[in-house]
C-alpha cells in the first residue's frame, strides 16, 4: 500500500511539474534581447549594417487598451517610390514568441525593395515592449487590431496595407485578420494551427503522453490567464477570410511546428490563396534559406491578387 502511495505521489508530482513548465514556457518564456537579434542576423549575413543605417526609421509607441505600452518602429519607403494608383504601401510585421521586431527586419528586403514602407514592433512581453503574461496570439492579435487603426492614419486613410507574421506572429495575423477594417493581404510563415495541437506538438517531442497534461494546462490557462485552448484557434478564424488574399508558408523540415498544419489552414481558407513550402527548412528558417525563391513568391502573390 505504502509503495502504491509513494508512487501515485511520484506520478502526480511529475504531471504538476511538467504541467506548470509548460504553461511558464507558453506565458513567461525567456526573451531575446533587441542587440541579440540583431547581432544573430549580421553575424549570419541576413543583414547589412550599413543598408540598415541608411534606412529612413522613426519609433513610435503603442498604448494597448489593456494598459501596457508596445514599442515600435517605421522603415519609411524608399525615396522616389511611387505607384500608379497614387496610394502608399504598407506592410506591418508581426514576430514569433521569445523574439522582438529585429527579427523581422530580415524580410525588409522582401517589401522594401517593392516599395513599401514596413511597420515592425515588439509585441507584449517581448523586445522593449511593457510586460504582461504571452497569450500566443490572444491577446496580441487585439494588440495587432488597435496598433493599425493608430499607425494606419500616417500613410493616408486609402493606404494599401497588409499583415504579414512569423510563427507566433502568424497565429497574431492569423486571428486578426478578417476583423482589420480594409486590409489588403496577409501572409504566414509557419504558424501554428490551433495552440491546443502546438502544445500537443512539443510535449510529443518531449516523448510524453499530451492526453495526462492538456486539461490541466488548459484550466490553468483559463483560471490564471483568462484565456484558453479555445481562445486561441487560428485554423477556424482563417475560415472568415474569404475576401482577404493571403499567402501560406512553411518550412518542410519544420518539427517545432509540423509542416502539415500550414495544410490545415491553408484548406480552412476560403477565397484568393497561395501556398507555398521550402524544401531543408526548420522553423522560422524559410527565407533565410531561399531568399531569392521566397521573394518572388511573394511577389507572384501580390502580382496575382493587383496588389503592387
């Protein structure tokens, strides 16, 4: 009896350690500093430092309606740009978790050079950004929502403007997209299709049971954190995009998130898509893999839907 009790203890004491470590890792992970991102990309020669200098940036700050302050920066277009259609471009870019804004300027290649102005920033929890408790793309696809009725004003009220977000970030873009009054496109790289089956994921390749962890993770996150698996469902909110084009990524070799989730959103899609996968890339490493491959798509999409 005894030995039967010292091990049922040992059982649950596993599941609440595994449990709170993975509900920490999604709502307290550890952070990437602005300078270490930046560092990573010029020493990896996705970036020049000197290009980037020369870049006409302005910050700005965002007061989300939840209290705390995003921060954030403005790559203006390049000099001289202009389209037919006389309306600015814009493109707002959304990073992953445990990353920040300088991250994504490795795409600023991709947009700059067709003549958009990019708007990146530190989502909550992450880079400079006041802090608060990560919600995987909860509570930042509202962030997301507010932070372009703000900024969208700089570049004319009939500026053409997009989302477009990396894994975490994808999840924001995903979830936000069909309630952005006006938006032209979105894009997705590597995002997850429901937190639920991510979380799933990683506990998998931890070569552990999900089923003795989920509901426990679940009801934490909604007694704690007020917000829940349910709440977080980028698969069914794609499905309310029928008039937005959109672009889906994802690298083949992904395992952080499985290659067939891009499968899964890109089917719940309704309307004008485009889909494409890149052969020997892990996760977030699409583009920096195949930036020449990556940036014609983009432009095919945006050429296919009279975006540019």
């Amino acid at each position: 009896m005894w030995i039967f009790i010292i091990l049922l203890l040992l059982v649950i004491g596993f599941i609440s350690y595994i449990t709170l470590l993975t509900v920490n890792s999604v709502t307290k992970p550890t952070v990437y500093s602005l300078q270490e991102k930046l560092e990573k990309h010029f020493a990896e020669g996705n970036l020049d430092p000197e290009k980037l200098k020369k870049l006409r940036k302005e910050s700005f700050s965002y007061k989300s309606e939840y209290g705390y302050t995003l921060s954030g920066t403005i790559i203006n277009k390049k000099e001289g740009t202009a389209f037919k259609d006389g309306r600015e471009r814009v493109v707002f870019l959304v990073h992953g978790w445990t990353s920040n804004q300088n991250d994504m300027l490795k795409y600023y290649p991709v947009f700059y050079n067709m003549g958009f102005s990019i708007v990146l920033y530190d989502q909550r929890n992450h880079g400079d950004s006041e802090k608060n408790f990560t919600s995987m793309g909860y509570y930042e696809s509202k962030d997301l929502i507010g932070l372009i009725s703000q900024i969208k004003p700089k570049f004319g009220q009939n500026a053409l403007f997009g989302i477009m977000g990396e894994s975490m970030g994808a999840a924001t873009v995903m979830m936000s997209a069909h309630r952005i009054p006006g938006l032209s496109f979105a894009i997705e790289d590597c995002g997850y299709s429901s937190l639920k089956e991510e979380i799933k994921n990683t506990i998998k390749n931890k070569h552990l049971p999900s089923f003795l962890f989920l509901p426990l993770i679940n009801l934490i996150l909604k007694l704690k954190y007020n917000f829940s698996f349910n709440d977080v469902i980028p698969e069914n909110s794609v499905k309310e995009t029928e008039n937005i084009p959109m672009l889906f990524c994802h690298g083949e070799k992904d395992t952080f998130v499985p290659v067939r989730m891009v499968y899964e959103v890109y089917k719940a899609k309704k309307g004008s898509k485009r889909i494409k996968t890149y052969p020997g890339s892990i996760h977030a490493h699409s583009y920096v893999d195949h930036k020449a491959e990556y940036t014609e798509e983009v432009r095919a999409f945006f050429n296919e839907n009279n975006l540019l």
